[in-house]
C-alpha cells in the first residue's frame, strides 16, 4: 500500500513540473494541449493555490515569480516521501 502511495506522490510531482512547464506556453483556442493544460491544472491547483495565499508571488527585477511549485515538490519530495520509505 505504502509503495502504491509512493508511485502516486511520484506522479503529482511529474504533474506539477510538467504544469509549471507549460505554463510558459500559450496554446490556441481548440489546441489539445490546452486540454491538457486544463487537465494538470485541475489537478495540481487545489494544492497550490492555499501554497499562494501563505507564500505570495515574489517581484524580482519588475517580474513576478510563483514558487508554489518549488515548494510543494520539496515538501512531497523531502518530507513526504521519507516518511513513507521509512
């Protein structure tokens, strides 16, 4: 069970980068990769958006960047996982 959960956790972290990944794309209307960016973000933004409200977007040289994906692979990478392996 442990091992099923841990393959799982490994999956939403693929899901995260691959999200932060295409949030640089822009797809047209129709496009299915906006299908799939539609997909990754029904999954990935429940957990990200309560990361948003409590670390907001840092402004860096006039751009803002999000480290909500950062933040939450280290803490399913580094505090999850182990615990899980354990």
């Amino acid at each position: 069970m442990l091992t099923l959960l841990y393959w799982i956790l490994q999956l939403y972290v693929l899901a995260l980068i691959a999200y932060a990944v295409m949030s640089f794309i822009r797809p047209r209307y129709g496009s299915p990769l906006l299908s799939v960016q539609r997909f990754l973000g029904s999954i990935v933004e429940p957990v990200l958006r309560p990361v948003r409200r409590l670390l907001p977007t840092a402004q860096i040289g006039g751009m803002g960047i999000d480290f909500s994906v950062t933040i939450v692979v280290l803490v399913i990478e580094f505090v999850l996982l182990p615990l899980l392996v354990r």
